[in-house]
C-alpha cells in the first residue's frame, strides 16, 4: 500500500513538473554533448594567397536525448572576418562566452546547435577599393560555407543514417555580429545577378575598359557554392542518387549584425528576427558606411536590422509571428521600441566615455563578455604609443564599447534574446502555437487512449476537429523517451512493445493545448 501511495504521489508531482516543460519551449535537459567534425574542403585566403582548407564545425545535442527529428541552430560566432586576436577582438572563436551560454540554453530546450567555422581573411589596410573587394568577398564566402552546412546535415539525413537526429526542414541560422552578416546573407542572396550593383563594382580587372564587379562567379564561385570555380570548391552538391540538395532555411536570426543589400530580399526568404542596439557603432542599424572595427576605416554602405526587418514585413516573411499575436513581456517590450516591425528587438543602451580621450563611446554587444584577467595582459595595436599595458590592453579596447561587461549582464541578454527567439522559432518549425501549451481536459478535444494497460499497441483518438500535432512519453522519473512531432492526425498508433513495463506519463499536444494522461505498460 506505501509502495502504491508512493508511485501516486511521483506521479502527480511528475504530471504537475511536466505541464510546465514543453520541449523546445522549455528547458527539459541539463547537459549536452559535443562533437567536432570536418563538414567542408575548401580555399582559404587568409595567408595572402588561395590554399586549400578544411572546415570544422561543432555539433553540440542534449546529453540523454535519443529524439530524432529535432530543429536544427547553426550558430555563426563573430570576429570581423578575421582570426582571433588578429581582429582586434576579445571575441571570434566558435567557443566565446556568449556563444557557448546560447549554446547551453538551447540544447537545454531539446535543440540541436551546431558552430560551423567558416573562411576568414580580408585586408582591412588597404585602399578603399582593396577594403571592399576583400571583405565582400569574405562576406561571400561566408554565405557559401553556411550553405554548405545546411546541405552537410540533410546529405547526412538522407545518405548517412541521421547520425546528429535532425529534422532536414528544421534548420535556423543565428548569427552574431559578424555572424549575422552571414545569416542574414544567406538567407537572401538567392542569385549572382543580385550583387550586381553599383556599390559592389570596382576597378576594370578584366581589361575590357569597364568597372568589374568585386564578385565574380567564375573566380569566387556562386553564391550557394555548388559550382566549382578558380577559388572555390563545390561542396556537397547532391544527394548520393543525383538529387540537388536544398540550401534553403526556416529562420534567420541576426544579433549585432547588418544586410549587404535589402535588395536581395524577397518573398521566398524566411521569416527573419533581429536584436541590435540602435547606437551600434560598427554595424549601422539603419543603414550607413561600414567601419573597419580595427582601424575605424570606411568601407562600403549597408543596410541594418532596422530597414532588413522592415523589409521583411514589408514582404509578409514574418506574417508567421503576426497571426501568432504573441504577448508575452518580451515582446511587449521589443514592441515599445521597434516601430511596429515584428521581429525586431532594439536594445537600448546609453552612451558611455571613452577612457582613453574622453570621447562618446556607443556600445554595440551587450551580450557579451571575456576572461578580464587574460585579455587584460594582452597588449592591443589600438593602444596609443607609450601607454602601458596595465593602462590600455584588449580589455580596455573591448571595454570602451561595452564598459559594464560582466556574465551576469551578458546573461541577462542572453535571456532576452531566448526568451524573445524561442517562441518564434518554435512558430517558424511548424512545431504549432507556442500559447496554446496550457493544460487542457481530454473532453476538450475528445480524447480516448485506449488499451490502457497496454502491452503492444496503444492508439491515440480524437475527435474530426481536433489535431493531433505530437506525442511525448515520458517515464517516472520525468525522462522523455519517446517524441514524435510534425504530426497532423486524428488517429494514432504506438507500438509500445519496447517499452519496460511501469507507468509512463503522456502529454498529446493540440492546437487547443495539452492532454496529459497516464499510460501503464504491463
């Protein structure tokens, strides 16, 4: 009788814990694994002249987790476009403090995050022309390699046996600040003709008299990367039985980052969401000339999240979030200041005092932070000659944009920034309506769950107007050991033959909310 008391009570308090954990909603996993693998060869620039580079990339999955049609993050860090310090920068590595929390935040919620490098190199020291061509091209380079990492997973889905358990339509860019150069870039230059335009031509190369474009196809490849050209290799081009495989994504995210042209958007792209302090003063928020963060250079003129977000919407990409009427205090509070433009999130920051000259100095990454007691023993060439290094280093430089920098303050915008994403992306994978995850009666929806106890298959019925959209099973301990999403059915069948016998808690998930039950397999 204690034993049966007992069990009763593990399951009230199990059933009350999950009403509250939604996957992909909800932190449900306290670890996660890692994995490093090589997803693309391809040429470099970064010494001076073209070599041939591997390419690694991060795979991080919540420890414990066997689900395997989960979303997809790829995660692209920032640093200029040039190799930490060599950027000038206490950040641009795939495991920089921010990173590595977003990173923790979103495999808690069941996510897959994966932290591709990609090919840096540019000449921030040259004449203007040299400036634009260079970084452009760097810029370009980063779409491909981002492309390339979407079709790496969904080649592996297909030919390969699923070994990272993705969804191969459930794959989200984020990227941060140089980052979401690339995320925003690739979410949107869909043809070589778009970047034909008069800001991105540059001296005759070709001897025919005219300007030649600072991109160009038979040199640099083409914007998805599957033609091979002088200094571009074609990366995973196809499936093993000949099929082109899709580069296209379900969300672009920007933090910090900037569009190379608003004009490569169009209807075709996905719903995009940006978060981006007004005052940046590296990547414009409106749209202005680019700065050289390592030598305060001008190079060429770009469009920021707020015009890239008004474009969207202008477009109806993000119509998705708009029928949604999210009003949680997140979105509240990004709608004080964004003008109307859903999916844009302006941080607002004040404006600080330079140490070293008594200038206004704006800060433009409020997320971030570093190891002060490193970088403060680590001399920067932006220091003024004769200064010591216990005066100016790269945490003073780093400093001046971001003079309050701590974990905690990082953290506390790596909630917003969750805390603002998340319902969206869980709207943009197709995984329902985040507000309708209330607790609900099985009456509500018709519900029956019947044999029950059960020692083979269970079906699952609701009634004509009532969907089924997923089914999670969870064992007495509060383990999720079984989820099958993407469903849109009144009827559904589970083979619980390899389930240990015991108790097990169910959640149904409904555009009306969700059914949780007990199921009992003998």
């Amino acid at each position: 009788m204690k034993k049966i008391y007992l069990i009763t009570i593990c399951l009230i308090a199990l059933s009350g814990w999950l009403i509250g954990q939604e996957r992909y909603l909800e932190p449900i996993f306290d670890g996660f694994t890692k994995e490093t693998v090589v997803y693309s060869t391809n040429i470099s620039v970064i010494t001076g002249g073209p070599e041939t580079v591997q390419l690694e990339m991060d795979i991080y999955q919540p420890e414990g987790d066997d689900v395997t049609d989960r979303p997809l993050f790829l995660y692209f860090h920032t640093g200029n476009f040039l190799p930490n310090p060599l950027n000038g920068s206490t950040a641009g590595t795939r495991t920089d403090s921010v990173l590595m929390e977003m990173v923790s935040r979103l495999t808690s919620k069941g996510y897959v995050v994966a932290v591709p490098d990609y090919r840096k190199g540019w000449n921030p020291l040259g004449d203007l022309d040299v400036r634009i061509s260079t970084l452009i091209n760097a810029a370009y380079r980063g779409i491909q390699d981002a492309r390339t990492a979407v079709r790496f997973f969904r080649k592996d889905v297909v030919d390969h046996g699923n070994n990272y358990g993705i969804h191969p339509d459930r794959i989200a860019y984020i990227g941060q600040g140089t980052g979401g150069y690339i995320s925003f870039g690739a979410a949107t230059l869909d043809n070589y003709v778009d970047i034909l335009i008069p800001k991105f031509f540059g001296p005759d190369v070709t001897g025919d008299g005219n300007p030649d474009p600072y991109v160009i196809q038979p040199i640099h490849g083409d914007p998805f990367g599957t033609l091979d050209a002088a200094i571009s290799i074609a990366n995973i081009v196809t499936y093993d039985d000949g099929t082109p495989i899709n580069s296209d994504v379900s969300l672009s995210v920007n933090m910090g980052g900037a569009l190379g042209d608003t004009s490569w958007m169009s209807e075709n792209n996905p719903p995009m969401i940006s978060f981006h302090v007004p005052s940046d003063p590296f990547a414009p928020y409106m749209e202005d000339v680019l700065i050289v963060p390592t030598t305060g250079d001008l190079i060429v003129e770009v469009q920021g999240s707020y015009l890239a977000q008004q474009k969207a919407n202008a477009l109806g990409l993000n119509n998705v979030f708009i029928e949604a009427e999210l009003d949680d205090p997140f979105t509240q509070a990004a709608n004080a200041n964004n003008d109307g433009l859903e999916g844009l999130f302006p941080l607002i920051r004040p404006t600080w005092t330079n140490p070293l000259n008594n200038q206004p100095a704006f800060e433009g990454s409020p997320w971030e932070w570093w190891d002060v007691d490193f970088w403060s023993q680590q001399p920067h060439p932006n220091c003024p000659d004769g200064l010591p290094i216990t005066v100016c280093n790269f945490h003073v430089i780093s400093g001046i944009s971001n003079p309050d920098m701590s974990p905690e303050k990082g953290r506390t915008y790596v909630d917003t920034i969750i805390g603002y994403m998340i319902p969206r992306a869980y709207i943009a994978f197709g995984l329902g309506d985040p507000s309708s995850t209330q607790e609900i009666n099985a009456s509500e929806v018709g519900f029956k769950m019947f044999p029950n106890p059960a020692s083979g298959s269970v079906h699952f019925i609701a009634e004509q107007s009532s969907i089924m959209r997923a089914v999670e099973i969870y064992d007495i301990q509060g383990r999720l050991i079984y989820n099958r999403s993407s469903l849109e059915t009144i009827r559904f069948e589970l083979n619980s033959s390899n389930f240990p016998s015991g108790i097990y808690i169910t959640r149904i998930m409904f555009d009306e909310g969700v059914v949780t039950d007990r199921l009992i397999i003998q």
